[in-house]
C-alpha cells in the first residue's frame, strides 16, 4: 500500500463528501436513531461503493491505452467537476427518517446511503482516482477513510456541526479543483 496515494486521496474525497446528500441523510437519521447504527450502516454502503468504483476505474486502466486513459481521467475529473458544481445549488430539506432498532436503523442507513451514492461525485471520484493512481488499494483504503469520516462527523457533529458548515461555497471550491484537475489531465493527455 502506498500512503502518498492514501493521503492524496482522502482529503478529495472527504472534500467531496462533506456537503453531500449523504452526509445530511447520515445526519438526519442518526438524530432520530441510533448514531453507531447509523454509522455502522452508512459506512458498509461506503464500502460497497468505494469496491464497486476502484474496481471500474482498474478496470478502464487495463482496457485503454494510456492516452485515451488520459482523455477518459480528464473527462471524469470534468464531469465530477460538473457535479459538484450542480450539488452547490440549494437543495431540497431530507425529511428526518426514524426506526425503532439498531437492527433496522442499519438497514435503513445502509439503503438509503447506498441507492444515493450511485453515480455521486465521490463514486465518480474514486472509479477516475484508482485510474490515475493505478494503486487501487490505496485509492480504496482513503476513499473509505474519508467516506466512513464525512459518516462519523454526520453522526457525531448533529446539527451544531451542520450549521456551520459553508456547504454552498465547499462545493464550489471542490468544483473549481476538479475543474483544474480535467484541464491538467487533457495537457497531460496530449503532451
């Protein structure tokens, strides 16, 4: 494993996933449930998640030749760029979720961050991350790092945490990083 990738990994991601639908329904449901629970859930969809990407992007790095691999890295950085441009837009307010066990307060957890992480910026993310880096271990170990991260200050932070968060402007400045990012990749592409 290298920890120059994990450490380069985690604070996009984390960075990624702060002002995200996920976090909020993290922080929704562990305020009528159980915070562990919740967590437990929500980081087990992460995991899922972060395995079915990296698996995408090893898998795009074996079937492209380098240059096109390049294009491909440029464009996914674009359109994380795009999405996390859109996710600054103000959202609509997720109803709080409740259930009355551990058991079912996983399951919850774990349907709802699962179904909404598919497609996300931080999917997007990890599958263009694991191709750039070819370390697919590394890349998986800080994506689920900064996911299960993003989780715990969900379920521990509550709404003290939530109200100082400047979501709008972090995702702008994510947007601004990926949008940078895809124009150093495309350079890179056809150097």
């Amino acid at each position: 494993m290298n920890l120059a990738v994990v450490f380069a990994v985690f604070p996009i991601i984390f960075i990624g996933e702060l002002p995200d639908k996920s976090m909020f329904a993290s922080l929704v449901m562990a305020a009528r449930g159980r915070p562990l629970a919740v967590w437990a859930g929500a980081a087990s969809a992460f995991t899922i998640h972060v395995v079915i990407a990296v698996t995408i992007g090893v898998a795009v790095f074996k079937l492209l030749p380098q240059r096109a691999l390049d294009v491909v890295v440029a464009v996914m950085f674009g359109v994380s760029a795009y999405l996390a441009f859109e996710a600054a837009r103000p959202a609509q307010r997720v109803e709080p979720v409740e259930a009355p066990d551990s058991g079912k307060v996983f399951a919850k957890a774990f349907g709802v961050i699962f179904l909404a992480e598919w497609g996300d910026l931080t999917q997007v993310l990890t599958a263009n991350l694991a191709a750039r880096y070819h370390e697919p271990l590394s890349v998986a170990v800080g994506a689920a790092l900064a996911l299960w991260s993003v989780a715990g200050l969900a379920v521990i932070g509550g709404h003290g945490l939530l109200s100082r968060l400047p979501t709008r402007p972090l995702r702008l400045v994510t947007g601004s990083v990926l949008a940078v990012l895809s124009l150093l990749a495309f350079v890179a592409a056809f150097r």
